[in-house]
C-alpha cells in the first residue's frame, strides 16, 4: 500500500508542469479573438508593420544626411605615401619636397633611395606638350645607350636562310625560316624583341593579335624591319632600347641599373635627352618637354630641371 501511494505521489508531480503548460496555452489563446483586431494573427500583422515603417523612417533619416553632405564628396582616404611601406617612406624622406634637382643629383639621389634589396632599374619618365593622336606627334624611335640598359634580351630573327646564318653569327637568339612561323602557330614566344626583313611582314601579319599586345610586332620605326638585320642584332645587342610617348603624353625608359654607379647612368640619360630633344615635332607650337621624373623601379620620384625648354 505504501508503495502504491509512492507510485501515485511520483505520478503527480510528473503531471504537474505538463497541466500548467496547458493552462498557460488556453490563457494565451483566451487573449486572442478567433477574428477582428484583437486576433493573434492582426497583431502580429501590426507588429511587422511598425518594424517596416520604423526601417523607412530610418532609412529617410540616413539619406537626408547624405543630401546635407556636399555632392562630389569624395571619403577621406589617408595620402598615398602612408600607404605606402616604412622603406620607401624613410628614402621619402630624403627627397626635398618641392625641389627640382639638376639631372646629375637626381640620379645620385634615386641611387640612395632605391628600397629594394634587387638592382633596381632607374627610370625617366617625361610628360611631353605633345598630342599623340596627331600622326606627326606620335613620337616612337629607339636610342642605343653607351653603357646599355643592364637587361639581357632574347633577339630573334625572321628572314631568308642566308640573312639567318648572319644574325646568328652576329648574337640572335634566334634565327630562322619557315621554322619560326610554326613556333608560332603553337603559341610559342621566347624572344624579347624580333627582327624582320621587309619582305618576310607579310607571313607575320596573321600573327599580329599575337605579336602586336605584347610589343613584339616588328615596326620600321623600331629599327626591327629592316634590310641589314646583322647591324640590327648587334644594336639590340648593344643597348638599343625603343621609346614611344603613350596616351598621357608621357615617355617612359629604363636609364640602367642601380649598379651602375650615377656616372654610367648621367653617359645614358644624356644621350637619351639628346635623342628626344632631336625627336621634337616641328608643329609643335608650345612647351615640348613639360616635366621630367627620375625614380628607381620601387622607390620615390625625383623631379628634374628641365634641360631643353
């Protein structure tokens, strides 16, 4: 019997929580009407719609503030050289700011600033006065620097058996036939410049999609069609190196590398200068040269006193 009374006692507190959830859901349900303004689903139908409206109001609150704001405002982004690395912001800091260096101290200077462990190229980069949508205006030419550019280039040549045998005596890489064009055909390309005589352009013209983006479509401009291909290889050999003004009106050139020493690269820079100042367009009504830069290939730019205005 005690233990029938035990059984019934354990029964009931078991079934105790269990009548008072049922009791809290009839509760709940005795809140809401089966219908009208006071049913569950009416309210929750308010509810969201006081959440919407409440995002609206947000939403207009933000957008009169952008309307407070001038048009045109661009975010505040910090300047370009604290994004840069602690390297170049310490050889930064070696440039006088506003100065404009003689060609001789720049130069010496981009060597003392050049951050990167490799031998950096130094590079000038001139804007020009000119319109390179003019055809007479469009400057590209080429330049043989006495002491070289520091790279060594892969040279191939695309000629006559005969003329082939004399580019390879000469330095060429490369130098071939009907051989070439099916290197070609495969998408093969190890070669840095390439040199054609007149009469072989017109077997690379299916080739230009391929040859023409990456600079390697040979141009009688660039030196690289041309007749005495065994003078041609030992100029490109040499130092020969093209420059053309792109869209900006800017000419872009490697000068050499930091190993250089600034005395090989003042012998480069000049007959560079001199090169381009013969290159000036005789239509050419205004400034020519309008600002010269000196810089190595990671580090700060260097302006440069203008040598021919």
């Amino acid at each position: 019997m005690a233990e029938d009374a035990k059984d019934l006692k354990d029964e009931k507190i078991v079934e105790a929580p269990v009548e008072e959830a049922k009791e809290e859901a009839l509760e709940t349900e005795e809140k809401f009407a089966k219908s009208g303004k006071k049913s569950k689903k009416h309210i929750e139908e308010v509810k969201a719609e006081e959440e919407r409206q409440a995002k609206k109001a947000e939403r207009k609150e933000q957008e009169a503030e952008a309307e407070k704001k001038p048009k045109g405002a661009k975010p505040v982004t910090r300047p370009l050289i604290e994004r840069r690395g602690k390297k170049y912001q310490e050889n930064a800091k070696k440039v006088e700011k506003g100065k404009i260096y003689k060609l001789e101290e720049a130069l010496k200077l981009a060597i003392e600033t050049n951050p990167t462990k490799f031998d950096a190229t130094v590079e000038a980069h001139v804007r020009l006065g000119v319109d390179p949508r003019q055809a007479d205006q469009n400057i590209r030419t080429t330049v043989v620097l006495p002491n070289g550019n520091g790279k060594t280039v892969r040279i191939a040549v695309f000629a006559p058996l005969d003329d082939a045998k004399k580019a390879k005596a000469a330095g060429a890489d490369i130098a071939e036939d009907e051989e070439f064009l099916k290197q070609l055909e495969k998408g093969n390309i190890d070669f840095d410049i390439l040199i054609s005589t007149p009469a072989y352009m017109p077997k690379l013209g299916k080739f230009a999609r391929l040859l023409g983006p990456k600079g390697l479509m040979p141009n009688p401009k660039a030196g690289t069609v041309t007749t005495d291909i065994e003078k041609a290889v030992k100029e490109a050999k040499a130092g020969k190196v093209e420059y053309r003004v792109d869209k900006q009106s800017i000419v872009h050139i490697g000068l050499g590398k930091v190993s250089f020493g600034d005395k090989k690269l003042v012998e480069n820079a000049n007959v560079f200068f001199d090169s381009l100042k013969s290159q000036k367009p005789a239509s050419l009504k205004g400034t020519y040269v309008k600002s010269v830069f000196i810089t190595t290939t990671m580090g700060p730019s260097i302006a440069v006193e203008n040598l021919y205005n």
